[in-house]
C-alpha cells in the first residue's frame, strides 16, 4: 500500500454503521489510512469501497479473538494504528422490568465489552509505538437517566468511566482518550423517533440547536479530538447534542 503516513493510521469500528462510516470518509480526506471495521461484513465492505485506499475487516468485537485478528490485519496492511475510534454499538428502547438476559448481555457487550476489548488489544501497541489517540462514542444516555434506555445508559456511562480510566493509568505512556457523546443523531438507529414526524418535532423544539444533529457534527468533533488543536484535552468528555440538557 503507498502514501501510508504512519503518524495518521486510524481504526474506526461501527464503520458499516452511519455515524462510524462518516468518520472514515471525514479522517481519509485528512489524510489518515483508515481500516473500517463491524459485525456486519457487506456493510462495512461496502462503506469502504467508497473511501480510496480504504480497508475493511469483518469482527463481532465482542469477541477477544477477532479483536486480536483485527490488530495483526492492521498491522500488516497498514503498520501500528495511531487512532482508534469506536463507534460500534447497539441502541433499542427497553424497560427495565421487561428485559430479557439476552437482551442486557447485547446491549452491555456490543456497547461497552467491545470498547474494553478494542482498548486493551491496541493500547499496548499503540504505547510502544510511542503513543496513539482513542476517540470513543458513548452517548448523553451515558450522562443522563431518561425512559426507555436503561441498559443503554448504564454501558455507555461505562464507556464514559473506561476512557477516563484509561487516561489515568496510560495517559501518561502516550495514551490521549476522549470521548464523545452525542445527542439524537438523525441515522437508522434514531428511527425509534424520527419515524414518528409529531414526536420528532416536539424534540427539536425543545433543543436549543433547533434540530436533531448529522453524522458531520459527530465526524467534525471527532476530527477535532484527533487532531493537534486537541492536545490538551484527554479524559474529555465531549457533548455534541445541539444543547439538549444544559
Ligand atoms: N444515532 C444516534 O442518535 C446516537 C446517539 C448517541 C450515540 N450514538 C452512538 O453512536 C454510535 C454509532 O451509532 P449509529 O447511529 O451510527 O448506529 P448504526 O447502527 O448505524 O451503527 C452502529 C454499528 O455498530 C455495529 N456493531 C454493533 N455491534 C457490534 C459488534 N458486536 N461488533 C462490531 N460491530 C458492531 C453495527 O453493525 C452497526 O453497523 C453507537 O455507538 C451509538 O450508540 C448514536
């Protein structure tokens, strides 16, 4: 592969979804060898073909094994990831009394056991490469309780406690985390609202920014943090929420 920059060498998962895929296009325009990577095989293939020099690896992140198969990918196709962003995750409404154990072990594992496991497979590599930058995207769910998400809240404020952990016991070896969490994102999995134009709007009515945000206000926050004009954020909490609960 030529025109590898191996200061820009950037892993993206949740890649053949909406917001991660966005991610990949916006960090290949500025210059980073981007593999994008999700469960979900023809998804991610396809949002890679868009991208130019882009690579794409099929892995149910929840699963250590193809975590550690993904970093040897990386490794060979493209050198030591300096960037990892994870984006993967798994939203639907649920009430607390009616969840299944099924149901708790896929939200808690797609959204928070497949973070811990991409952090800890690329941290050591990326600490003796000299150091790497880690972007995860929890969610206000994550800051805030409201109806309806329960377990969703509870993983994604454990994304929110494992970036911050992470600084602490790395930050100092190299490792700069930061997270993201958005508000109502307009992609497939805010379809539980955006589907129901009455409700929709009763929400952006109630949010400062006058709308639901897009995939480029998540993929230009994430330029940011990973970008010099961020360096001295770490253990961050980005909201971008268009002000939702100030
Ligand atoms: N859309 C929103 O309103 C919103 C709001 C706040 C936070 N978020 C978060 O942003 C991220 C991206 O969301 P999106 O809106 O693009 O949703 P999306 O459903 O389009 O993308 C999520 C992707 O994660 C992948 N994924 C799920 N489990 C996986 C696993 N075990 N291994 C590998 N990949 C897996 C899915 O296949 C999917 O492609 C998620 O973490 C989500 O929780 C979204």
């Amino acid at each position: 592969m030529n025109n590898i920059n191996p200061t820009k060498i950037a892993v993206i998962t949740g890649a053949g979804g909406a917001i991660g895929s966005g991610i990949a296009v916006k960090l290949a325009s500025e210059g980073y060898s981007v593999v994008l990577t999700d469960l979900k095989s023809d998804a991610v293939q396809s949002q890679s073909s868009k991208i130019e020099g882009a690579l794409a690896f099929a892995a149910d992140l929840r699963n250590e094994s193809e975590v550690l198969a993904l970093l040897d990918f990386v490794t060979e196709k493209f050198g030591t990831a300096t960037l990892l962003v994870n984006a993967a995750g798994v939203f639907f409404e649920h009430k607390l009394t009616e969840t299944t154990v099924e149901q708790f072990d896929l939200l808690i594992d797609a959204n928070l056991k497949g973070t811990f496991l991409t952090c800890k497979t690329f941290i050591p590599e990326m600490i003796a490469n000299g150091g790497g930058s880690i972007i995860n995207i929890a969610s206000t769910a994550g800051l805030y309780a409201s109806s309806t998400r329960p377990l969703y809240s509870v993983a994604k404020a454990g994304v929110i406690m494992l970036t911050r952990s992470i600084t602490v016991d790395y930050g100092s070896k190299g490792i700069r985390a930061n997270v993201i969490c958005p508000g109502l994102i307009d992609t497939p999995m805010a379809d539980w609202i955006t589907s129901r134009p009455e409700a929709l709007k009763a929400w952006e009515a109630n949010l400062p920014a006058g709308r639901i945000g897009t995939v480029e206000d998540i993929s230009k926050a994430v330029s940011f943090l990973a970008s010099e004009n961020s360096s001295y954020m770490h253990a961050g909490i980005m909201v971008v929420d268009g002000g939702g609960r100030p």
